[in-house]
C-alpha cells in the first residue's frame, strides 16, 4: 500500500513537472524634459502666450512595470496572465494616471490586466486590456502615441482624456483600454490575416419594474464597448482596419443615451530605406432621444464627428532613427449653445473646427534597451472659434492650447474669452527597457 502510494506521488510530480511555464518581471523606465508654449488672441487680436516646462514621462515608450506568465497544458493548450501598472517614474507614484476621458483609472494595474486561455482556436482574453480601435492610431504613428509627437487623431478621440474636445463631441471614455472585457484573437498562423474583437460590460444593474430606477447619470447603459479589427501583415506590409462603438453617457428619465462610433484604416510598408504609415479616422458621436422633451433646441438635435488623417515616416540612420508625421483633424456638425443662438450672426459665422499638427524627432538606440531621444512639434488650430480648454498646457492638452492666463480671474475679464491659435513641445529624454 505504502509502495502503491509513494508510486501515485511520484506520478503527481512528474505531472506537474511536465506543465510548462514561466513568469516574466519586463517594464520601461522613460524620464524627458519636456515644454509646452501656446499661443491664443480673442476677436480684437490681442495674445496670449502660456508656456511650461517640466520633467515628464512616457515621451517615447510609456513608462510601465510588469508580469506576465504562460503555463503549457498539453495539448496545444496555454494559460497565460499579464498584469501590467503605469509609472509615473519622474515624481516616483505607482500606478500611473491613465486619461480616460476627462477622468483617470489609478487602480495599480491600470494598463492591462488579463487572463487569457489560448490554442490553435486562437485566444480568449478576461480583463482590462486595449480595445481594437485604439491599434491602428498607435501601431500606424511614427511616434506610436507617445509624447509630444502624438497624432491629433489620437487626441480628438479621447486619447488624452477627451478634455480637448470642442463643446458637443464626447470624446470615447473608453478609447485605449476597456474594463471588464472578453476578447478574441484570431490564431497567428493564418497566413498573414489577424483580428480581435471585444466585448466590455457596463455592469450596470437593472431595474424591474423601471419606475424603480435611481435618477442618476451614466447608471444604466455608460460604460459598454464593442468593437472588432482585422488586418493583413506579411512582409513590409501592414494593413488593417477597425470599428467600435463606446456608449458613453445615458440618462434613463430623460431618454438620451450617447454613443461615440469609431472607424480607422491604417497601412505601413517598408521599403528598408525608409517606412511609410497612413491613417483614416472618423468618429460620430450619435446621441439617442427617446423622450422628445429632451431637445431644447433644433441646432442640438446633431451628431457631431471628427474626421482625421495621418502621413508619417521613419528613416534608419545607423543606430538611430528618424521620424516625422504630418496629422489633422476636422469636426462637423457641432450643436451650437443657447447663448450663441442668441446671436444670429454667429449661427452663421461659426465654422467647422480643425487643426494640424507637423512632428518630427530622432531616436538614438546607445543599446537594445536603452535610447536617447528627442522631438519637436507644431500645432496649428483654426476656424476655432468653439474651442473653450482652460488651464496651462501640459502633454495631455498640447493639442487644445489655453486661452485664458490661469488663476487670474481680473485678467481673464479684461482680455476676453481667447481662443488657440497655435502650440509648439519639445521632448528631451532617455529610455530605458528591461
């Protein structure tokens, strides 16, 4: 018996033995001193320049610590996790802030946090992760959404919390990463092709009968995402393209519930001497009216959108490389306010806000894991006049410029309301990987 039981434990280790697996500690350290200078006039042409400098973080890679691990089961099958936190190395904070759109999520691992089950059927992802329309605005940027060089697509979209956004356009709250997803990955040996999708649930609690449902805000139907990407990759090329709609806000008494839909088509190629990116984006935040009474006024009754674009270029030059990208964006169908109904000529004088941005840096690779780099960009705002951002700039609004000098509240009066003209930043740093 004893001889019998000795014998089954043997058989246990071996098993276990026999379960593949590992855990890996990765993580980047990434410090640049960066400045911001924006420049604002109101209708009499007087100017108003705010600039900040700072040390910053995440200018070429975001600073991130993390694990991860994979447990091989046999048979084509693999278990893995990813826990991933934000750093923010340059004050010392764990967790990092993550923008998302107007808020932040501080949960320590608030980049990725997933567990996954994957075989030759592909792979299944729980968790907190990216959603598929975010790919293509990061994969397809020279400067992969990091920094001051970061396409104006990525910030109309919500990319640095949405704050930049004009009056009516509500940028998507959930427009890098998704909590509370289930996601789905094509296998990786389908010739080239490759695609997710995912579903993320608002987890809102439902009431039977509805009478009983609190009045509150964003309770009910705010916090859910779906959407898909597909893609072709083989060689120098690289094409894909990807919808999805983040239903943002609701208010169930009042019958409104808005969705911002997004749709990107991004392509690269290598030619080895030099690597082009181009993207489409467009984005319509469509509100839902279910009770009529909720319209105020006809020129409410819209579904504003932003349209953007992306031209961008990478050149190796030894261990270095350089890279340059040219960006903008559009919005249309903007509702216009009470107070500017009330002043015919602005109904029509108003026009469609837009802007551009041209990038340009140098990485300078001193190893595999470390790079010094350094970037520059300029940002021009125009026919503007419904752009309202406050406040100093900062990484997160080099897009939409102050327009007013900060806790001044008599020179605010005096001057007027401003509106952004144009803003320059500059990126100085070192990256760090292991």
């Amino acid at each position: 018996m004893k001889k019998s039981l000795v014998a089954l434990a043997a058989l246990a280790v071996a098993g276990v033995a026999s379960a593949q697996s590992s855990v890996t500690l990765f993580g980047v350290v990434d410090a640049a001193f960066s400045g911001y200078q924006n420049k604002s006039e109101n209708i009499f042409g007087q100017e108003v320049k705010v600039q900040k400098n700072q040390l910053t973080n995440s200018g070429y890679n975001s600073s991130r610590l993390g694990f991860r691990g994979t447990e091989d089961l046999g048979g084509g099958l693999a278990a893995s996790f990813w826990l991933e936190a934000g750093l923010s190395n340059d004050d010392g904070n764990t967790g990092g802030n993550i923008a998302n759109s107007g808020s932040t999520v501080t949960g320590l691992f608030n980049r990725r946090s997933t567990v996954s089950l994957s075989g030759a059927f592909g792979e299944v992802r729980l968790g907190r992760d990216y959603t598929p329309t975010f790919w293509n605005d990061t994969v397809f940027d020279p400067f992969g959404t990091n920094g001051v060089g970061t396409n104006l697509i990525f910030t109309a979209n919500g990319g640095f919390g949405g704050s930049n956004s004009p009056t009516g356009f509500q940028a998507n709250n959930m427009y890098v990463r998704a909590s509370n997803s289930v996601g789905y990955f094509l296998p990786p040996n389908l010739g080239g092709f490759y695609g997710q999708v995912m579903y993320a649930f608002n987890e809102a609690t439902k009431y039977d009968n509805a009478a009983l449902t609190p009045d509150v805000a964003n309770t009910q139907r705010a916090g859910r995402y779906v959407g898909g990407r597909f893609g072709y990759a083989n060689g120098p090329l690289d094409v894909a393209a990807a919808y999805g709609e983040a239903t943002n806000s609701d208010n169930f008494f009042a019958g409104t519930t808005s969705t911002l839909q997004s749709f990107n088509l991004g392509a690269s190629y290598d030619f080895g001497v030099v690597k082009l990116f181009g993207e489409y984006s467009h984005a319509k935040n469509k509100t839902d009216y279910s009770n009529p009474l909720a319209i105020t006024n006809v020129f409410q009754f819209t579904d504003p959108g932003a349209k953007g674009w992306l031209v961008g270029v990478t050149v190796p030059v030894g261990p270095g490389l350089i890279r340059a990208s040219y960006s903008g964006v559009k919005y249309s169908d903007l509702p216009l306010s009470n107070a500017q109904l009330a002043q015919a000529n602005q109904i029509f004088g108003l026009k469609d806000p837009k802007a551009d941005k041209f990038a340009l840096g140098y990485v300078h690779n001193l190893s595999k894991r470390t790079a010094l780099y350094a970037t520059v960009a300029y940002v021009n705002n125009k026919d503007n006049e419904l752009f309202t951002s406050t406040g100093l700039a900062t990484a997160g609004s080099f897009y939409a410029p102050s327009g007013t000098t900060a806790n001044n509240a008599a020179a605010q009066a005096a001057i007027g309301t401003t509106h952004p003209t144009s803003s320059v930043g500059y990126d100085l740093g070192i990256r760090h990987a292991f």
